[in-house]
C-alpha cells in the first residue's frame, strides 16, 4: 500500500485538500486523535519527519505524498510531536488538536446574548494550563467567516497551520496552543464568508501590541501587577464626589518630557509626572487614549487595540505601576476613552470577517466623513457587549478612577456633520441615536455598579437634556460634562482686546443661567491649544506682561467659577507655543519669571481651592453661586460670592479685566467683618506689582450691590482677588 493510500484510510482525499487550502469547516474533526481512538492525524507545514512519543512508547508518523504537511499514524495516549523540520532540527512540542475546548457553556451563552461584562475574560489571548500543559489559549468573535486561523512566528505566519475550532451559533473561534508564552507576536488570518482571505487582523481584545508600525499583537499576562492602593479604592467615592475639589491635569504622555529624542515611559512617569501633578496640587492626571493606535498624529483617537495600553511606553504591568504610583500620591486616573469610532487600517475592526461586523453597512450610519473612521454598531448586542466590557476592564484591570468619553456629540446625533440626504433618521424620523443613547446609559450603569466612586465624563457639545441625570431619572448616567459652552465663550472674551470686552459682557455672564443644569466640568484641554488656535498664553493680547496678566487674571476667574476644573499641560506655566506632540512641553520658558509666577500661580488656586469648602462644595448647586457685581459693563469688574454648607466661610471673587487698577471700588459683601486677601493674582509671589490690601480688609456699613455692608478696594490691572471670610 502507497504511503498515500495509508493516510487516505484515515483521512479522505477531499479533507486532506480542504486542509491544505486552509478551507476546512470543521478542522478538529480531521486532525489530531480520530473519534476511535485508534489514529491521529497531523498537520506541519515545513516538517519532514514526525513521531509520537510518551514516557514508554515512540511511532513514527507517514507523510502524505499529495501534501507532504500532513502526517498520520497509530495512536498513543497522551502523546507529544518529536519533530524533524526541513532544516534538520529537532524539536518536541504539544499537538494542540488532541486538547478539548476551554470556553465553558457559560461563556458561550453570555456571549451569544450580548451579556458578558467580564468579555475579555473569554475572548482574547490568556495563558494558561490547559490538561495540565501551560500555553495560551486564543478565542475571537468572528460569525461569518469561514475558517479562522491564528498565525505568528511561531507557524512561519502559515495560516493552514493553526486553523480554530468553531463553537457554533455564537460565532466564537478558539484553539490552544500548547507551549507558548508571554511576548508572543500573532495575528489572525480569516477566510470570508465568499471564500476570499481577509488582510491579517489584529486581535480585537489583544492584552498588548507590537511598537508601531508594526501592527500584531502581543499575548501579555493579565493581572501581573501587584496592587497596593486598596486604601485608596476605599475613599474613590469621596474623592470623585460633586462636592469634591477635582482639579485634572491633562496630559499626552509621549510629548509631556522626554528624554533625549524619546518619550518618558510609564515607570518614569510614575515619577517624574506624579510627583509634579501632586507637587502643584492637581487631584487626578487624565491621560489621553492609552488604547493601542497605529498613528502618533491620531494622539490615540483613532485606536484599534482597545485592550492594550499602548506599548509606546512600556508594558501592561508598567501602565499598572503608573497608575498606582498616583493613587500612592493621591491623585486619581482618568483615561480619556474612544468609543465613538475606529479607523480603517487593514489591521483593525473594519470588515472583520468580511463582513460589516462591527460598523454599519451604510456609509450613511457607519462613516465618519470628518475624521475617515468607522462607527460601531451600537444596535448589535454583541458590538454593544464588546464596548461596555472594554470600559469595565480599564476601571477593574487598571485601577482607573473614570473614563472620559470623547466625541459624545458624534455618537448620539444621527446627522453629526452631515448635510442633508447623508444620514438615515431614526425610526421616528428624528435625528437621534436611540441605539447610541442605549449603549452609553448602559455603559455608565454598568461601571458605576461594579466600580462604585468612579466617574464617568461626557464630552459633549450639544444642549442634549440630562447628561449627568442618573439612568433611573431619564438621564444618560454621566457623572460629569465638559461645559464647552462655557470654555467658548471665556476664551472668545479673553482674547479681545480689553478695549473691546464690555462690547462682550455677556459671554462671561450669560454661563451662569445654565452653569447648574448639569455636573460641569470646566475645561481647558488640547484642542484649545493645537490646529492654529495656540497656547492658553498666544491667544491672550497684548505684550508679554499683558499676556501674562490676562492668563492669570483668566486662571484666577476659572477657578473661582462653578465647576470642577481641566488644565492640559504646559497651560500650567503659560507655554508659549502651540502643543505639538513630537516634541515636548517648552520647559525652558520656566526662566522667565512671569512663567514660574504662572505655575506658582496655580499651586495655589489648587491649594486654596481644597482648602476652602465653598470654592467646591457646591460646584453642581445655584445656591452656592451668588453675584455680587455682575452689571458693571464700564469697568469690567466682576465680583461673586461662593458659599459651601452651613459653618463654611464664604469666599468672594473679584476680577478686574481691563488694563487699569481701580483704587477705592466698592463692592458688597454678604457678611460684615474681617475677610482675609487670600490670593491676590497680582502678588509678587506671581511677579506681579504687589498691589492690594495688605492681608486683608474690613467690611464698612455701607450698602453696595444689595448687600448691608462693602468694602472699599484696591483692583490691580487684569487681575483676579480672594478674600476669605474670617471666622472666629
């Protein structure tokens, strides 16, 4: 008998093409231990010879003449491969095809439904001990391909090698692959429902990536880290809390410092940018998209490995350390988070499986014309289950206080930038994304359930009602929103001429009338200081010490408006010039001492705004808020009263925004007696003039603005003041 004819009596002609041609339905049920028992069949492209063996028994396999990758012979109970490859090495491996399913009924199930909170504990690529052999298991959602393979170097990239089984209905593919481990590079190869080979996918929930531009991924070890911020995750509804002091640093870590020509990695910046933020006071650091993208210049808002902290700056374990070294120094961590859209990369979700799996179909629904990406399918359950589960494994695995949610307005409006005809209404003929709105309450139900005190953030443009409303109320669940309303109009106002800004009173009054409306966050991030708009110091007028006096008159008017506050880096100091990420911030600016007043500057509206309750207590509540002068169109001086609970001291507020001081202006204050000059953005400590009240002033029984009492002041050119009321 031809050796041919011996594996054809196993094996029939027409499987042993299909598996060949990687065209298999069903691969588990021609390879490895045939249902008797009596046989195994393997497949190794580039072996020449093969053996089983155990710990008594050794017989060689016979290949077969018409594809000489495939072997087959008499069986042995728990057998291994003993190898000859072409090269004449030897090698002795597991043969992954004698191994049972690892995914449990459960699992499947969960799935199927679009359920599974914990989907990256079934999907992606885990190592473990499967049989009692350690490897790593590899599973994917793909429904409608034909035949998924997973190929690395590991398999020469042969995607006939490592076909997966099918687990039916649900869609899901795995295999283990016995004897792999940690910093293995592997992608997956699929075979379309029409029979035509997609481009090698990355791994939707891959652990980890290689460095771009190269686009694999990368099996990493969850859980490896050891956490040592239990304390901390106790207090985390405190301190996330409404009547909290937030004050956010944001920050893009690859361009924050670097060394040399590279980016600071994540064990360095547990140092360095930890203590800094804690230095100056902020109470949490919000990183922009850690998840894994192809392209620097997307800054993360184009990501295609959600599960993988960018390998840019180190490893999944280093991003751990990171994120506990802040919480070690009592900041929070907040991630800035993509779930609006994907790029197109070969690489990524789009046509995953040669379908349109997790976009739409319709460009009119699933293209974002402005930024050339795909939109998710919100309405399928198990797209929907992917994107939930991804924001509950950043707030379990990692530790992270919230996600800030990007392009919010982009995922609840059916016609976001489109014009007429290029958008698909909704079932009732609105503009609405029911699906989108469904997805999100369910998203921050989720996570604020099983991660109680962390907080989730919108940014939103639209006036869409009830943001911050919880889901049981009719809101959408939000903990915060960016106020962008109110970023507009203050940084429109700054920038004139102060000349021209009683011509625009109204922009930094008309905020009030809606500042309470919701949770606000108020916002000051990169896209106020990249694409030609400059730097928080470049958009202010006039000379040097104009710009200067205007950024921290500013800085002092915001941290003493109603709202939690987000300064992006390098605003802290007055960078003059635009962020661009390739570089890193223009520290040297820190020599000039109207620089180094800036950051003194806001070390200590961090500070003030801690210590005083009433600068933050009642951040989301009118009651809280009181003008004191708010009509003074001439002179362009503001002043209002914050108050926190009953027993706090009141602060007031005092900007003047013009150019000229202002000796003896009065103005009311809510309660008579002593009130202490608590920061004076004119000090010389801020290389200001020193111009002020000498520590502190005493109200007079004279009535002005509607209270009993005032005081007369001294108003330095563009200039904020806090006076404290003294308590005894």
């Amino acid at each position: 008998m031809k050796d041919e004819d011996k594996t054809l009596s196993v094996l029939n002609a027409q499987q042993a093409r299909l598996l060949a041609q990687g065209r298999h339905p069903d691969p588990f049920a021609a390879l490895g231990p045939t249902d008797d028992g009596k046989n195994v069949v393997v497949r190794l492209p580039g072996a020449e010879q093969l053996w089983l063996f155990n710990t008594t028994d050794e017989v060689q396999l016979l290949a077969d003449a018409t594809d000489p990758a495939l072997f087959t012979g008499p069986a042995l109970p728990y057998y291994r491969l003993r190898i000859r490859w072409a090269s004449g090495q030897l090698e002795e491996r597991d043969d992954p095809y004698r191994f049972g399913p690892v995914m449990g009924q459960l699992d499947e199930h969960l799935i199927g439904e679009g359920e599974h909170q914990c989907l990256w504990n079934a999907l992606g690529a885990h190592l473990l001990t499967h049989e009692k052999v350690a490897g790593v298991h590899f599973a994917l959602w793909a429904p409608n391909a034909q035949r998924v393979s997973v190929v690395g170097d590991f398999n020469a990239w042969n995607g006939t090698a490592h076909p997966m089984r099918s687990r039916g209905a649900t869609g899901v593919w795995e295999l283990f692959l016995p004897g792999l481990d940690e910093g293995v590079v592997y992608k997956y190869e699929i075979l379309g429902p029409d029979g035509t080979l997609m481009p090698l996918k990355a791994d939707p929930v891959g652990f980890g990536s290689e460095h771009p531009p190269a686009t694999g991924s990368v099996v990493r070890q969850l859980g490896a880290h050891q956490w040592q911020d239990q304390q901390w995750v106790a207090r985390r509804e405190e301190i996330n809390s409404v009547d909290a002091p937030i004050s956010i640093y944001e920050v893009h870590l690859g361009s924050w410092r670097r060394s040399g020509n590279e980016s600071l990695n994540y064990l360095q910046l547990a140092s360095q940018l930890v203590d800094y933020a804690a230095d100056l006071g902020f109470t949490h650091i919000e990183v922009m998209p850690v998840s894994e993208h192809p392209f620097d210049g997307s800054w993360g808002y184009q990501p295609i490995g959600l599960f993988a902290p960018t390998i840019r700056y180190g490893t999944p374990q280093d991003f751990a350390a990171f994120v506990d070294a802040a919480h070690a120094r009592g900041l929070g961590v907040i991630a800035d988070w993509v779930p609006g859209h994907f790029p197109t990369d070969q690489h990524g979700l789009g046509r995953f499986d040669g379908t349109a799996l997790y976009e739409h179909l319709d460009p009119r629904e699933g293209f974002h014309p402005d930024w050339n990406t795909l939109i998710y399918n919100y309405g399928r359950p198990e797209v929907r289950n992917f994107l939930v589960a991804n924001a509950l494994y950043w707030l379990g695995e990692y530790h992270l206080d919230g996600l800030r949610v990007d392009a919010v307005a982009s995922m609840i409006n059916r016609d976001y930038s489109r014009a007429e005809g290029q958008w698909i209404a909704n079932k009732d003929g609105g503009n609405e994304n029911y699906e989108a709105l469904d997805f999100l309450k369910q998203t921050n139900v989720a996570s604020y359930g099983q991660h109680p005190g962390i907080a989730m953030i919108a940014e939103d443009s639209t006036a869409y009602p009830g943001v911050t409303r919880p889901v049981d109320a009719g809101g959408l669940g939000f903990g915060y929103k960016w106020n962008l309303g109110w970023m507009n109009d203050s940084l429109e106002y700054f920038g004139k001429d102060p000349v021209y800004r009683k011509h625009h009173h109204n922009q930094l009054t008309f905020g009030i009338t809606y500042a309470f409306s919701e949770n606000f966050l108020l916002p000051i991030s990169h896209d106020e200081v990249v694409h030609g708009k400059g730097s928080m110091y470049s958009r202010m007028p006039g000379s040097h010490a104009d710009k200067l006096g205007n950024l921290k008159a500013f800085y002092g008017y915001m941290w003493g408006y109603p709202g939690k506050k987000l300064l992006f880096m390098g605003q802290e100091f007055g960078q003059r010039s635009e962020w661009n990420y390739k570089s890193e911030l223009d520290w040297g600016v820190l020599d000039d001492p109207g620089h180094a007043g800036v950051l003194a500057l806001v070390r200590d509206l961090n500070r003030l705004y801690r210590e005083q309750p009433a600068l933050h207590r009642r951040d989301t509540q009118s009651e809280g808020f009181q003008w004191l002068l708010v009509d003074d169109v001439e002179h362009q001086v503001f002043a209002w009263l914050r108050r926190g609970e009953p027993g706090d001291p009141h602060v007031v507020v005092v900007v003047n925004l013009t150019p000229v001081e202002r000796t003896g202006f009065r103005i009311g204050f809510p309660v008579a007696g002593r009130w202490i000059e608590a920061l004076n953005t004119d000090s010389e400590c801020y290389h200001g003039a020193n111009r002020g009240h000498g520590g502190a002033i005493e109200t007079e029984a004279v009535p002005a603005g509607g209270e009993a009492q005032s005081a007369l002041l001294t108003l330095p050119p563009l200039s904020a003041i806090y006076f404290v009321e003294e308590r005894s």
